[in-house]
C-alpha cells in the first residue's frame, strides 16, 4: 500500500512538473509552438510510469483525475496552461484531449481489454510520435508543413515504441494507423484534434485485430 501511495505521488508530481516546465519555457521567451511540446512528451514518461508501478483501477484513476484536474485548470486559470498554449482553433483543448485520451485507452485497453502494452501504446504515439511530428512542423518545416519528413519521423518513433507490444505486426499496424491519423489532421469538431484521433484510431484497430481469433 505504501509503495502504491508513493508512486502515485510520483507520478501525479511529474505530471504536474510537465505543465511546469512547458511554462518556463514559455517565460523565458521560447514560442509557445515549441513550448507546448514539452508537457506531452513529459506526460508519456508519467503514463509510462503508471503501466510500471500501478495496477489497472489506480492507474485508469489517477490518469482521470489528473485529466479533471486539466480541465478545471483550462476552465478556470488558463494562465497556468500558458505553456501549453496552441495556435490553431484545432489545438484550443489539446491539453484536455491530450488527458482525456490517454485516461480512455488505460480505461479501454488495461482495464477493459486487459493489456496495459495495448493500452499505452497509443498513447506513446500520441505523446512522443505526435509531438515529434507537431514540433519539426514547428521548426525545422515551419514553412512547409505539408513536407512528409514530420510523418515519417513520428512513423519512426512510433515504430520504435511499437516493440512493446506483441505480436509486433499489430503493433506495427497501430503506428502507421496512429500516422496516418495525425497526417490527416481531423477538423470536424474544435475538441476532435490529433489526441483524440490518433488514440482512437490506433486503439481501435489494434484491439480488434488483436482479438481476432486465431491471431
């Protein structure tokens, strides 16, 4: 029980540290475009923590409380999420998509489906092959965010993380599905962004292949 509370605290800190570090990055004048990329990629790390160290229930807990506690910070002191910040209409609640996503594919994927790997691998994708994609789409080809480099590169991440979870092609299969997602780049809703995208989209496909019988 000990252990538990502790790693819970651990991990409730680094999430609360990513939200930190993306604001002094932001303080110190780094443009919110490349700022916000620091919290998600931090975020996977305490996602990563939680298949680690905790069971299915606390984990799927902890992350929905954390997202709840994003979402009153985004309703009502927005300049703690000033980090965070998009630039695109797209992007307006990506912070709580980001949250939100990752509580459903623990809640679906471990709890549900009993696979914590199938459960964190998109939101691996989300958190560090998206941001991968989003931050050179920021930089290095700002002004050519159609180029296919940004694909490929999140393609090479997610392609990486992917060995996590066997049989590999399946996993496989999610990374480019989890890609392809975020190429496509959704405008249906404000709230439909990447996050939300590339995690239902990649969950979906690898937990329906995965119970394919005989597979």
């Amino acid at each position: 029980m000990l252990e538990q509370a502790f790693a819970v605290g651990s991990i409730a800190t680094l999430a609360l540290a990513s939200l930190v570090a993306s604001n002094f990055m932001y303080d110190r004048g780094v443009p919110s475009t490349q700022s916000r990329y620091v919290a998600p990629v931090l975020g996977g790390a305490a996602f990563l923590m939680a298949v680690l160290l905790l069971d299915a229930w606390t984990a799927t807990a902890l992350s929905g409380a954390l997202a709840l506690g994003i979402l009153v910070l985004r309703v009502g002191f927005r300049r703690s999420l000033r980090g965070v910040r998009g630039n695109l209409k797209s992007q307006a609640w990506a912070e709580v998509t980001y949250a939100t996503a990752g509580a459903a594919s623990l809640a679906i994927g471990w709890t549900w489906l009993g696979d914590k790997w199938l459960a964190f691998l998109p939101i691996a994708f989300m958190a560090w092959g998206d941001s991968a994609a989003g931050l050179l789409r920021a930089t290095i080809w700002s002004r050519n965010v159609g180029s296919l480099w940004p694909s490929l590169t999140m393609l090479g991440v997610c392609l990486a993380v992917a060995a996590l979870f066997q049989p590999y092609w399946i996993s496989a299969l999610g990374a480019l599905v989890a890609t392809g997602a975020e190429r496509r780049r959704p405008m249906v809703l404000i709230i439909w962004d990447d996050n939300l995208h590339v995690v239902a989209m990649s969950l979906a496909v690898m937990g329906a292949v995965d119970k394919v019988p005989g597979i």
